[in-house]
C-alpha cells in the first residue's frame, strides 16, 4: 500500500482532543474550561473555586522526609536517581499494608502494585494497555475529563450513563443498557468528581454483576477514598466477582494535600497490573522517588489522620453549601471529596458556562461548568450546573461565601 493510498484516519492526538471536547471546528486544540478559567481567576484576583488543588500543604513531616531524601548523597541513601519501575519497594509494602489495614484486601507488593506518576499517569496507561480501537469503554457521566481524552486516544467506543441531578445516582436500565455485549473496559470514579457521589453497595453489585456478564474490565479511580464524610469508603474490588476483573486506582495528592508530588498507584490483579506496567515504563518510567519514600511514611499514620482530613473537608463543604443555599441555589450535598454542585436555574441563569466566565470579574468568585465534564450531546442535561471546590482554608471558604451572596445581582 503506497502513502498516497493509506485510508486517513484522525491523528492520535486529534482523537485525544476530540474525545475531551477540545477539538474546534478549525481543527485545533483549544484549551481546557479550566486553564481559561483559572487565567481568568488569576488575572481578576478572583477566589479561584474552580480548580480542585488545596490552598495548604500536607504535613510537614512529609516534606521534611522528601527533603531528607533529595538532601542526602547517593551513598547515604539519597534517592535522586532513577527509583525502580514498579515504585519503590517501601512505598509498595506500604499500599500493601494500607490495602490490608482498611479493606482487607491482600495483594503481594511484587505482583499486585504498580506505583505511577499520579493517579491521571494511571489511568492513560491502563486504558492505552487494555483498550484496543473500536472497543466499548462505559464511564459514568460525567466524568473527569482525562478519561475522555484516553479513551478518544485509544480510538474507543465511549458510551456513558448519566448521573442525574440532584442526587446523581446512576439509572439501572442505563448500566444494564450502556455494559453491553462488547464492552472492554468500565471506567469507575467513586466517591465521584466532580458531583461528590458514593456509589451504593447495590449500584456496585449491579455494575460488577453486568461487567462479568459481557465480559468487561474495571477500572475504578478511588482517590478520594479517605475524604468520605459519612460511613467509609467501599472499593469496587470488595465487591463480590470484581477482584479478577479490577484495577484500582489510588493517589496520595487528594489524601495528603499534595497534589503537586504527583504519586499514584495501581493495583490488582498480577496480569493486569504487568499489562499497565509495560505502557507505564515507556511513560515515564519512575516517578520521584524522594516522594515516594514520603508517602510511604503517610500511609502508615494512624487512623486519626485520615479522620482529621475528611472532617475538615466537610467543615468547608459546610460553609460552602450553606453559602450557596443562601444566595438562592439549588445545591446538592457531597458525600465526599473537593467539590459541590450548585443549579443556578433558581436565580434565573440558564447558562452555567455562560456566568462561570462572568464570575471572576463581577463576582470575584471562580467555579466551572459542570458542561465541562461531559459528551457534548449530554450538555443540555447539565447546562444550569457549577462545581465549586471547598478544599480551602476556612477565611478563604468565609470570603467566598460573602461574594456569592452578590449573586443575584448578577441576574438583573
């Protein structure tokens, strides 16, 4: 077959675009609602609730073992050099121990964990190892954005079932419907971003039930997993027939308030954790190893601090929703994780992307479009929602809250 004659398919990095909604009509990538708004945040000196990153840091005990470990010299156990592939073997029997600890779950650290350059680095290797072209890849809706651009990469079927407001909980006819006979691989997100979701036991069952059905791989993205504000966190893979078919994803940014160290994880089954380690090395190979070895260390802090860190993030989900209901929203209340879902609808607004680039500059508040974060041709459904993030100190929450009370002038 000569070059002239090749069939022209979409380059790789269009069916990303593509598959994110970022692909113009021009055929150029834009950038994200979220680069856009976090500019126009920044440029208006706006309390920027858009983005899901902590205005603290984690502990300092944790910075202060990562800076050890960048300080010291190779020959007294410096790690500036390459760590091992699969993470570094005390982070690995960490996770393993963390996984026992809270879950029960037993997983051999040599053969059932992956360590990964954050849970996002995990997610495009498991969909690129596991997802060929043409195959159905189910997600709930919405989702976070990075698995629609993998799966647009991978040149997938995304098929999605909508959460519907105000509680988002997925339609059973819709997961029976959308994990049909073909479908390689459903993407989990519980607790969900951006709604706050915790998927129900039931709902799990279901969705294992019907995955083993067809056939179908899990993939369940758990970072939130220690940021639930009632009862405790149910992995995917606790759930009976989902541990041979499941890879879960976990992350110390969300638990540690270090989102910026960029350590994930992957684990699971031996054969399905080899198929994502051999994307995963031609990646980046490692990741940070001074970091890792921190995390190590927080993983095996008492259960107190994990309590301390979910309680904190409901004080300032409390503050927010609160704020919100009196400016006059509807809002629906998260289980867990960064962020909350208002509707605007009630003050008059029936275009939620339209006012979120309005708020920085009249309001001095950001937010993003819950439009954002699905198909195109879902938007409608979401079109009068915003996500506003609360993983921020109380004044900065306090300050938010007496801005959006403005809200409604906004509206005349």
């Amino acid at each position: 077959m000569t070059q002239q004659s090749l069939p022209h398919t979409p380059a790789p990095w269009r069916r990303a675009a593509a598959g994110a909604n970022l692909l113009g009509a021009d055929g150029v990538s834009k950038p994200t609602v979220f680069e856009e708004l976090t500019a126009l945040a920044n440029q208006h000196g706006a309390i920027n609730l858009g983005q899901g990153f902590p205005d603290t840091d984690g502990p300092e005990h944790l910075k202060e073992i990562a800076a050890g470990s960048i300080r010291a010299g190779f020959d007294d156990g410096g790690l500036n050099q390459y760590a091992p592939g699969l993470g570094l073997p005390a982070l690995r029997a960490a996770i393993a121990e963390h996984q026992r600890r809270f879950y029960g779950h037993e997983l051999d650290p040599a053969r059932n964990i992956l360590v990964t350059t954050g849970a996002t680095e995990g997610i495009a290797a498991a969909i690129m190892a596991l997802v060929s072209p043409g195959e159905r890849v189910v997600t709930l809706s919405p989702f976070y954005d990075s698995y629609a651009a993998m799966i647009g990469l991978a040149g997938a079927d995304h098929v999605t079932v909508p959460l519907t407001w105000p509680d988002f909980v997925p339609d059973d006819a819709g997961l029976d419907a959308a994990i049909a006979p073909g479908t390689r691989l459903v993407v989990l997100n519980t607790p969900h971003n951006p709604t706050g979701t915790a998927l129900s036991r039931a709902t799990l069952e279901r969705i294992v039930a019907r995955a083993g059905e067809v056939g179908a791989l899990i993939l369940s993205d758990e970072v939130y997993e220690h940021l639930v504000f009632d009862g405790t966190h149910l992995p995917v893979a606790s759930i009976p027939g989902a541990a041979e078919r499941t890879l879960t994803l976990g992350s110390a940014g969300k638990t540690f308030s270090l989102t910026g160290w960029k350590v994930g994880w992957v684990t699971g089954p031996a054969d399905l954790v080899t198929a994502v380690r051999t994307v995963k090395q031609f990646l980046t190979y490692s990741s940070g190893g001074p970091f890792q070895a921190a995390v190590a260390v927080g993983l095996r802090y008492d259960d107190s601090f994990f309590r301390a860190q979910a309680e904190r993030l409901r004080a300032g989900r409390d503050v927010l929703v609160t704020a919100l209901r009196a400016a006059g929203l509807q809002v629906s209340t998260p289980a867990a994780g960064y962020f909350a879902i208002a509707d605007v609808a009630p003050l008059g607004f029936d275009d939620a992307a339209a006012l979120a680039y309005r708020l920085p500059a009249e309001l001095g508040v950001g937010a993003i479009p819950v439009s954002a974060f699905v198909r195109p041709h879902e938007a409608d459904r979401y079109k009068s929602l915003l996500r506003f993030a609360f993983c921020k100190r109380e004044p900065v929450l306090n300050d938010a809250a007496a801005r959006l009370l403005r809200l409604s002038e906004l509206a005349a």
